[in-house]
C-alpha cells in the first residue's frame, strides 16, 4: 500500500486517528480511538487486507478476482480515503527560476488545497448529505514522438508555460491508490462507476483524443490505463446496449492509433475476466464489446498496413490487440499461448461467427497462429464450421505456399485438431456439406506435402469401410 506523506496525507493521521473512529468498523464493533492506537493506519490497512477475501488463483494469471468489498468497513470510508489520496497525488510543479520565498508561499497555497480536502471528507463522514466531488486531475499531453513532423508548434507558448507555475498530477501514485479497488464489486461499490465518469475525460485526454491517428507519441499514462480500464470493463454489467455503446465510445473513440491498440488488451482481457471467470457479463455485451473492438480496428492505419503480410509477426502495439481478440496472450519475445483453460472453450461458441469473419480481413500468418493456439485448447465438434471456414480462407490466401503450410506447421497443426474432433466425433463430419469441404481442404494440403493431410484422409477412408 502508498505509504502516508508528510505532505497532506500525513495529516489525515492524526485527524482521522482522533476523528474517524467512529466510522471505520470492525467486525461490527466501533474501533478504539487515538489512546488504543493509529486508527488512520488500521483504516487503510483494513482497505488493503480486509475489504476483500477468498483470492482465487484463476486462469488468468492468478490475479485476485474472487475477492469483495467487506461488510466490516463503512462503505463511505474508502471512497474518502481515495479522494484524500488522489488530492495528494496533484503536486505543484514550481519552475526553477522561482525564489525560494515564493516557492514557499505556493506550497502554502498547495497545503491549503490539500487541508480543504481532507476537510470536506471529514465533514461528509460526519454527515452524509452531500458527497465531495473528486478531485480534478490537470490535464495531462502526450508528446508527438518525432517533433520534426510537427513544424507549426508555438514555442513561446512553450516556453511561457515551462515558466508558469502549475499542478501536474503523479498519475503513477494514483493508479496505485486505484488498484487498491480491484477487488471490490462494481454492483455493491456503487460509487466506482462515478470516479471512473470523474476521470474520463482526464484518461481521453491523457491518451490522445484528437490527436493525428497514425502518429507516434510518448508519455501516455501507462499505470493509469492498466487500472482504469481494468475498472471500466468491470463496471459494464447492467448497461443497456446503447448504454454499453456509448460507454465503448467515450473510452476509445477518437484515441491515436497506438494508444487504441495498448488500451483494447486492458479493457478486453478484464471483460474476458468479467464473462468467463465472474459471470457478471452476459454473451450479449461481450460480444458487442468484441463487435465494437473489431470494427475499431479495423478502422486503423496500422491496421491496413499489416494485414496482407506474409510474416509471423506484426507491428507490435498492434500484435498484443490482435492477440486478445483472438483470446492470446502475446507478449514479445515469448511464444503467444492462448489464456483460456479447456474448460472455458465450450463458452466460446458465440464469439466463432466473429472470429470468422474477422480472420477474412486479416489472413496473416501472425494471426493464424492465434486462431489456431485457440484451436488447439479443447477441440470439438461444434468447432468444425469454425475450424474449416477459417482454414478455407487461409487457402485463398496461400493456395501454394509451402512456408506456410509446411515451413510455420499450419498444415500439420490444423490436421491434427481435425483427426482429434473426428476421433472423438466422426458423424460431426458427415453433417451436410461438411465432408465436401473437408475432403477439398484435404486434396490441397495433401499435394503441398502435409503428411497429417493423408493421414485424416485415411481414416476417413477406413470409417467407410
């Protein structure tokens, strides 16, 4: 957990110590005051200890998603302490020319912020009536990565700015305070959706909307986006499907090329989490999250510039998008593997259509072995349509392609998810129109030299015997 400072949140020690005992709960008694010990401190440990329990290891990576807000704590006491904290997070920037005196007399008037603040909780816990706003965060730029392009700027609003005294908020500090909040449940927790609307428009901003799209930038506000978009995909049960539209909108909407495709991981991989671990989804709003996400990227430059290569590699703010709409993990230089464990795959029939369609639009190399690491998971006989109408495409697009087929092992990793299906289904391949398909696939990779080819014809032939 943050540590408490000296500036501002050191305060909320010794005030909340002597005035917040009375609302931080323990197993339904009151917690002692200031005389049995740092009430401040027990509060916020109890925030990260005991607000949530029962951590799951779960198929994810092991992140925490059983875990709940806790009965024992007051429920206005959190969304308190996170105010107080992203307060302290604002820090004053002085320039350097400025004199030690005036430096002093700005921290001062900073001080002053914080204390308001850290008042205005207090009051609120004493009487809640009217709940505090949450903290503005200043607006924070990404920087264009090649100045060079960029030959119209205004340096000498450059430089009257670097001169001027401003806030400028440590967005890292925040994401942890944030992060703190994983735990809890968005449906008990009603108060999250209303910091992740405070913060929206900071996040836009911070990540580029209405920046040139195909531009490269530095400085987007990694930390932030991990935790927040994690949140948001958490906070979507219950949107209606406009609701959830304009929800998807506002996230992603207008955002330069690169941060979309470093935002959609973040956001999807939870929803993922939301549907498949938590059940808080339905099919309905996943697949219109997936649906959106698609049609989004499609829609980039980056998109258009990668989708005909004949490589096994993309660009790489697009390669880790690409990999969790197709249910991967892909990070670098570790081979990409596909997140789902088997038992999860049967819940993954209504998403196929989309797969379809989409891997028509970008027959790469690089996303066929995500398609078929999913594939590979849990084969089954519901998969087939799936399984063939992809394989189809990749055919068109290299009908004679030994490096394909032969060199990368598509041709080979593709028979086999087909003999398992038909070992464990054979009439699945009878279904109508099925066996011709399969038997046209067959001839073709069988005259490119795929040995597993002619071994599912064999047992084709042997089943009719």
């Amino acid at each position: 957990m943050v540590e408490f400072e000296s500036r501002g949140l050191g305060d909320i020690r010794t005030k909340l110590r002597a005035e917040l005992g009375h609302v931080v709960r323990e197993e339904g008694s009151v917690v002692a005051g200031a005389g049995d010990g740092d009430v401040a401190e027990a509060g916020v440990e109890k925030v990260r200890m005991d607000a949530g329990v029962g951590i799951d290891e779960d198929a994810f990576g092991g992140e925490a998603l059983g875990t709940v807000a806790g009965e024992s704590i007051n429920p206005l006491f959190i969304p308190a302490m996170l105010r107080c904290a992203f307060a302290a997070s604002v820090n004053l920037d002085n320039p350097w020319r400025l004199s030690d005196e005036e430096k002093e007399k700005n921290r001062a008037v900073d001080q002053e912020r914080i204390q308001k603040e850290i008042k205005s909780e207090l009051a609120w816990l004493a009487a809640p009536d009217s709940e505090p706003a949450w903290p503005e965060f200043p607006i924070h730029k990404i920087r264009p990565r090649d100045h060079g392009k960029h030959r119209n700027r205004d340096y000498a609003a450059e430089a009257a700015e670097y001169d001027s005294v401003k806030l400028r908020v440590d967005y890292h500090r925040a994401a942890l305070w944030l992060k703190q909040v994983r735990p809890f449940d968005p449906g008990k927790q009603l108060w999250l959706r209303a910091l992740l609307n405070a913060y929206a428009e900071w996040t836009r901003q911070a990540n580029g909307f209405g920046e040139e799209k195909e531009d490269q930038y530095d400085g987007q506000p990694d930390g932030w986006n991990e935790v927040y978009f994690d949140l948001a995909a958490k906070c979507v049960f219950g949107l209606s499907e406009d609701a959830l539209n304009q929800s998807l909108q506002d996230l992603f909407g207008g955002l330069p090329d690169e941060s979309f495709c470093d935002c959609l991981p973040l956001y999807l991989k939870s929803a993922d989490k939301a549907f498949f671990e938590n059940n808080s989804l339905s099919v309905e709003q996943l697949l219109q999250i997936r649906a959106f996400l698609m049609n989004q990227l499609r829609g980039t430059r980056v998109f258009g510039w990668n989708k005909d290569r004949d490589e096994a590699s993309a660009e790489m703010h697009l390669a880790h998008a690409l990999g969790t709409l197709c249910f991967n993990d892909h990070y670098g230089f570790y081979p990409s593997k596909c997140y789902l464990p088997p038992s999860f795959i049967l819940r993954t029939d209504p998403f196929l259509p989309l797969l379809e369609n989409f891997v028509g639009q970008y027959r790469s190399p690089f996303l066929a072995t995500m398609y078929v690491n999913f594939m590979e998971v849990a084969p089954r006989a519901e998969q087939l349509p799936f399984i063939v109408g992809c394989t189809e495409k990749w055919l068109e697009r290299f009908p004679e392609s030994n490096r394909f087929w032969i060199e990368m092992g598509f041709g080979g990793r593709i028979c086999s998810i087909l003999i398992t299906i038909f070992q464990a289904s054979p009439e699945a391949l009878g279904a109508e129109g099925m066996r011709s398909r399969i038997d046209k696939i067959l001839t073709q990779l069988v005259g490119l030299g795929v040995g597993q080819a002619h071994e599912m014809e064999m047992l084709l032939y042997q089943s009719q015997r």
